[in-house]
C-alpha cells in the first residue's frame, strides 16, 4: 500500500515529503470566507516511494530540543556529520507575521508491525 497525500506547493512541505513522488497541480481555492478571493494555487499531490506493507513509518516534526518520554531527539553532533541527509537535517522557518524562527526536525522511524 503506498501513501498518497496533498498539500500546498511550499518549501517546507517539499523538505517534509523529501523522497516522495510529486507532482504539481493547479487548484482552486479560496484564501478567507469571501468566495470572490478564489485563485489558481500550486497544490502537491504526493506518492510515498515504497510500499507500507510489513512496516509502518512515522514522521515526528518537532521544534523542540527538549527531549519529552518516547521521543528521540538528535544531537547537534548527528546533524552536523549528515548535513545532506534530510532526515537529519534541521530546517529554519521564519513566521511572517512574528518574525520567529523554528528549527523543524524531521525524524523518520521504522519498525515492523
């Protein structure tokens, strides 16, 4: 069974789906609750690249170095020898309208079920 998913043309999105099969779409939507505000947008349709049979994946994204019971955080150490591994890569992210920065960690687990 492969995963298939939908989200905006982002950056964020394309580092979260990394190894994922995409494909762009254009597709209507509505920005507010005035219908009139309707436009074409990018729209991702995405395609995991191996089947979930025999295993199950799980993506934890995380902003947080703060280490919480059942949750692997990574050290600096591990990220910074695997810079072009994108599961161990950190991602920063700046919120428009505070002006925030997240570091965002995507961590990939496998275990059997």
């Amino acid at each position: 069974m492969s995963v298939v998913a939908s989200n905006s043309d982002l950056e964020m999105v394309h580092y979260l789906y990394a190894g994922f099969e995409a494909m762009k779409v254009k597709a209507p939507r509505s920005v507010g609750a005035a219908a009139a505000s309707q436009k074409s947008a990018a729209e991702l349709i995405l395609k995991s690249p191996v089947t979930t049979k025999g295993h199950s994946h799980v993506e934890v994204l995380t902003d947080s170095t703060e280490k919480m019971p059942g949750q692997y955080t990574p050290d600096s150490q591990t990220q910074s020898h695997n810079p072009s591994n994108p599961f161990r890569s950190p991602m920063h992210l700046q919120d428009p309208e505070t002006g925030e920065t997240h570091v965002l960690q995507r961590i990939h687990q496998a275990h059997r079920t």
